[in-house]
C-alpha cells in the first residue's frame, strides 16, 4: 500500500470512530499548534494527565471547565474520557511527519517505508500501520540470529572468561565463567519490535479488530526479552538477513521513542504520541543539509560554536551557536539555521531571526547566511544596511513529497554553494 496522508485534514475524527465495541465514546478536541487555545470542560485526571505529557496546558477556571493551550509541541493525548490533538501548523500528514521524524535518525529514511493508512486518527493511523509491517516482518517466521551470552556453567562451553574466573572464583574450577554465541530469536530486532507492539496495544480506543491483531503478533514474539519502560532502546545493525524487518522496526523505533502509554487510576489507559516540531524541524534540516553538501568540497558541522565578542575569561564569553556550518580548509564559509516558526506566524519575531543571522555572520566572518523554515513561497534575499551581509530566506514546503523536499534542500545546497564560489571570484 503507498504511504498516504494520514493526518492531512487534521486530527479530529467522528464521535465514536476508532472506538472499541462497549466502551463509551471519547470526545475529541483538536487545535492547530499556533492556536490561541479554546476552554472545555474536563475531569481533574484528564487535565493532569494533559499537563504531564507536554503537549498543551491545561489551566483551571472553576466550574470543571479548563483552558487549553498548546506549549509548542504536536501530536495527540488520550485518556478514557478525552482526546486532545495539536496538529502541525503545515497540517502535515502521519506519513510526512514520520518521514521527518525518521530521516533525522536514518539517512534515507522514506515515506514508503511507513504504510500509513487513511485513518483522520492519529493512533488508529499509528495502530494500523504497525499491525501491518508488522505482520509483513512476521510473515515468514521470527526472525533469528546470533547474540552473545555470558553465563555460569559447569562444562565448557564457547570460550572461558580467564579473568572473571579468577576474579569470581578463585581456587575454583566449577561452575565455569563462559562467553558463547547462541543462535536465538531473543535479539534487538525482535525486542523492538514486541515492545512496540505491547505499547500500541495499551493505547485506550483502539480499534478491537486491530487490538486483536496487536496482541496476535505479540505473541508470536513471547519468548523474547521485554523491554523494561524507560531503558534505551538495543542497537540493531541494517543488514540483508533483516532486510524485511526494517520498516517495521523505523516505526517502531519512533512509536517508542515518542509515544507512551499507562495505566490511571482504576488501570484505565492513557498514552500520548509527543513531538517538538520546532526541534524536528532543525534536526532534519541538518542531517538533510549536511548529506546534500556532501557533493561539494569541505565539511559540515551541525550546532557550531562561535564566540561574539572578546572575552579575557570563560565568564565574559558571549558564545552563538547557528544550527549549521560549512567550512573550507577549516575556515566557515556559509552559515545556516532553521526556524520552524516563519515570521508570519503569531508570535514570530522577523527581526529576532535576522539579528541573529546578523551576529553569526559577523561572528564568523561569513557574508551571507541561509534562514531556512517551513512553507511555500519565493526565496527572498535582504541586505542588511551598512554591512556586506546577507540573509536569505529559503521556504521549504513540507506538504510535497519526501522525495521533493529532498531536493529541495539539494538546490539550497547548490545555490549556498554557488554564493561561495561568486564570492571567491570577487576576492581574488
């Protein structure tokens, strides 16, 4: 199935969609990221629950009525009685912002890897799309492969652990410290995989025939190590041997590093799906940039620190740090940052972005900086009176395809680059 748009005409659902049979109907708030908030009325745990995920504040006014405000972030809270969505201000679609959320963390991550369903619900589109790579990885079996294990014998096996012999069990010649590879379906793939799986199926308003799918493939992985909540996730390596595996396992990857679920009070669930798109935003501009300009000379460093002014101490330094650099024999010659809030939003400040890419360059000694943010729209360039700078505003329209804005950030590449080379000529 193609990845499709699952969020792009926003979050809210019918009352009752996506409801499991006998459970009574969830009611559904939904608001923009840059909304000024809206006032409703909730149940005290509700509005606990939605100050402690992060994604909006929820602030009494008396009378069981609250104020909610989103704080910055997008995605969704449920709770037995409510369901809060703060969608992005692009109103970008599930598959988008999951291809956002992947590529900072694996070059090359693409839409089609995620086969989001058309589902106006955030975590029906999520359950959904889970129980289907799942399925597809799961399909020709558990995958196995070799882990490493140390253990306590009383016969040889694999190889002695001289040192921790010794240092155990001095003297002694029973039970054995050994190191040996076993051959299991107990590996990081498959640990992911089934805590992924476990979190979605604790997600209150799932669907009964995908919960049902949820906990069948759950159980199919039931011999294999349970996450503890909140440890890292294990380290898994791309290979061919699991080459089927690997969509599920970027969804499961983002499910577990930014959704959660709990039981309340009464072990009624709750969960939340949470994202700093300011911080999503940045973060894919980066990694995206910096592979785009791996086509011309030099090197690119992400969050570099300069200093503004002279300083005789640490203490009197007045340290910026532009969200990307690129150097040439050591030397900066383009700056870059991103800002996910375009002047045109509420609160934006124009001038705030600008006197900061003012400071980077004059910082670095860097004619021209790059301001990249989220829209459509000409790229605008400003001179900045009395001074050799320029800012350039670069839109990026994050509502085209993957495959689009890609090459959008390839042609920022290309034409950044180009200004470096116009303005060597001028020097020479």
């Amino acid at each position: 199935m193609p990845a499709s748009s699952a969020l792009r005409d926003g979050y809210a659902q019918p009352p009752g969609a996506g409801q499991a049979a006998g459970q009574p109907a969830v009611r559904q708030i939904a608001m923009d990221e840059l909304s000024q908030g809206v006032v409703e009325r909730l149940d005290p745990g509700s509005a606990a629950y939605i100050n402690g995920s992060g994604l909006a504040k929820a602030s009494p006014l008396g009378m069981g009525l609250f104020r909610i405000e989103p704080v910055g972030n997008v995605g969704s809270v449920r709770t037995p009685t409510v369901q809060l969505e703060v969608r992005p201000k692009e109103r970008l679609g599930l598959a988008r912002l999951l291809f956002l959320l992947g590529y900072t963390e694996n070059q090359g991550f693409r839409d089609d890897a995620v086969a989001a369903v058309e589902d106006a619900e955030l975590w029906s589109a999520l359950a959904e799309s889970l129980a289907q790579l799942a399925d597809r990885a799961l399909s020709r079996g558990v995958l196995q492969g070799y882990l490493n294990v140390d253990e306590s014998l009383r016969t040889v096996k694999g190889r002695i652990r001289i040192s921790d012999q010794i240092s155990r069990r001095p003297g002694m010649l029973v039970p054995l410290e050994v190191s040996y590879d076993e051959f299991t379906e107990d590996i990081p793939e498959n640990r992911i995989l089934r805590a992924a799986l476990e979190r979605m199926s604790q997600v209150p308003g799932v669907r009964a025939d995908v919960l049902s799918r949820l906990r069948r493939l759950k159980g199919k992985l039931d011999a294999v190590t349970r996450l503890q909540s909140g440890a890292p996730l294990p380290p898994w390596r791309a290979s061919r041997m699991n080459v089927r595996y690997h969509p599920a396992l970027r969804l499961a990857e983002l499910i577990l590093r930014n959704a959660s679920a709990e039981a309340g009070d009464g072990k009624q669930q709750a969960a939340s799906f949470v994202v700093d798109m300011s911080k999503v935003f940045s973060d894919f501009v980066g990694v995206a940039l910096r592979e785009a300009m791996g086509a011309f000379p030099g090197e690119m460093r992400l969050r570099y620190n300069a200093m503004l002014n002279e300083a005789v101490d640490d203490a009197d330094r007045i340290m910026v740090q532009p969200g990307a650099v690129h150097l040439l024999g050591g030397r900066p010659v383009m700056v870059y940052d991103a800002k996910y809030q375009a002047a045109s939003d509420v609160g934006a400040s124009l001038s705030g972005d600008h006197y900061r890419m003012l400071a980077y360059c004059t910082s670095l000694r860097v004619p021209t900086a790059w301001l990249i943010y989220p829209g459509s729209g000409e790229i605008k360039l400003r001179r900045i009176l009395n001074t050799d700078i320029d800012v350039v505003e670069f839109p990026l329209d994050l509502s085209q395809p993957p495959a689009q804005i890609l090459a959008s950030v390839a042609d920022l590449a290309q034409q950044s680059w180009g200004e470096v080379v116009r303005q060597a000529t001028i020097n020479r």
